[in-house]
C-alpha cells in the first residue's frame, strides 16, 4: 500500500529514496529511542523518587531539541538549500521526536507510590484502556488522512508547496496527531496506576499546549491568515463531539 505523502517527501530527503538511506534513518531513530529508553530505565533503578521530575525534564529536553528544528530554518536554508530540510530534520526532529516517543512509553513502566485498591481503581484502569484505544486509532488515521509529508513538517521548509488536506476532524480537533499522543499518554498513566504517573497525566497537556502555542501555532498564523479565528473557534486536542471524533476514527473522510 501506497501511504500517502511518501512521494512527496522523498523528493526533498534523499536517503529515502534508496533502501540503505531508509535503513539509516530508522536506525538513528531506534537508536535515540533506546537510549532515552536506557536511561529511563537506569534512573528508574538508582533513583526512582526522581520521578515524575525527571520524566519532565526529559520530555521537555526533546521538545527543545525539536525546536531547533524551526528556530534554525533560515540558517540552514543559507547553509545547505534545497538539503536544508534535510540536514535540519536528521539533527533535531530525529532526536527530538525519539525522546518524546520514549518519553511516552515511559509512562507505561513509570514508577511510584501505587494507587490504593478501592473501587475507582477498575475505572482508572477501564479509562485507561479507553484513553490508549483511542489515542492509538487517532495517531495511526492522522497517518492515512494526513498522509507522511505533513506529518514530517515537510512544509516548514517548503510552504509554496505545501497541500491542501480536508478533513472533517479539523471542525472538532485543530491538532489530531497532538490530541492522539496526549491521550496515550494519558491512557498508559492510568493503566500504571501510580500516583507519579498520575501526576505526570496532569501536567503534560500544559507542556504540549506551550509548545503548541510558542512553537508551532506561531508559523500557521503567518502561513494562514484565517488561523486566528480559526483556533478561537475549534479547540486544539479535547473535544465534547465524540460521535464526529469516532466517525473520523473509523472511517476517515
């Protein structure tokens, strides 16, 4: 199956145009991954009551290093031109992007002070279950709806060419893929079942949110002067119009 955007994509990063460059790529992602991985499950053995401070922390260090993925455009532009995305993307957005995922998954094995064993804890667990499922079904239909060269931010670096995608869940949601990852991460909190990770549930969405509001909205208003009243209008990851939200999740439009 053809995924969508792949095309389009590989016509501005080279390496994917051959096997060996795909290889690589995946291999430093994994590689950033398992080693954010290492280190949390170091932390986790030496110094457990360091969490969720250092889950935080680490969660935050990816997003500055993605950051730099747009702060330096320009620079990169005059450096390397038509490679620019390229070079940028392979030294801040892998990195970045492999610490954040790890950080997500970190929720899951968290440790701490277990919740007690009342009767609300089958109803943490159930939401947590819930929270996953749909998480999971939001981030994997963003990938078929809005297709790789998107979701890569392709367009940062190129808006002149930049594609139109109309879908029905940018009337309930501003940010899918954001809204997806928030939910995971707040599912596997619950499904962990201690008070840390609880904690960690609370105080994500107000990270995401700045580095929403600092980092990425900040380019959309400049690309699209309809954004503003746009983002007045629709909020950016919850929603209370779940039978639109599971229409989009399964069947797309």
């Amino acid at each position: 199956m053809d995924l969508p955007g792949i095309e389009q994509l590989k016509q501005h990063f080279p390496d994917l145009q051959t096997r060996a460059g795909a290889l690589n790529l995946a291999a430093r992602a994994i590689g950033f991954f398992a080693l954010t991985t290492a280190f949390f499950l170091l932390t986790d053995a030496l110094i457990p009551d360091w969490q969720p401070d250092g889950q935080i922390l680490v969660m935050a260090l990816g997003f500055l290093v993605l950051s730099r993925f747009f702060a330096r455009r320009e620079p990169f532009r005059e450096r390397y031109g038509v490679l620019a995305y390229r070079q940028a993307f392979v030294r801040y957005a892998v990195p970045g992007l492999a610490v954040v995922f790890a950080s997500v998954a970190h929720c899951a094995y968290l440790p701490g002070l277990a919740v007690p064993r009342v009767w609300w804890q089958s109803l943490l667990r159930l939401a947590g279950a819930y929270f996953t499922v749909v998480g999971v079904g939001l981030c994997l239909r963003a990938v078929l709806t809005f297709g790789f060269d998107n979701l890569t931010m392709l367009y940062v670096y190129f808006p002149d060419q930049s594609r139109m995608v109309d879908s029905s869940i940018y009337g309930v949601l501003r940010h899918p893929v954001y809204a997806g990852a928030l939910r995971v991460m707040l599912g596997l909190c619950l499904l962990n079942g201690t008070w840390q990770a609880l904690v960690f549930a609370l105080i994500a969405p107000l990270g995401v949110t700045g580095w929403v509001r600092l980092v990425e909205e900040p380019e959309l208003l400049a690309r699209f002067p309809d954004y503003a009243e746009y983002r007045a209008r629709v909020p950016a990851f919850w929603t209370l119009r779940i039978v639109k939200l599971w229409r989009f999740l399964l069947a797309g439009d």
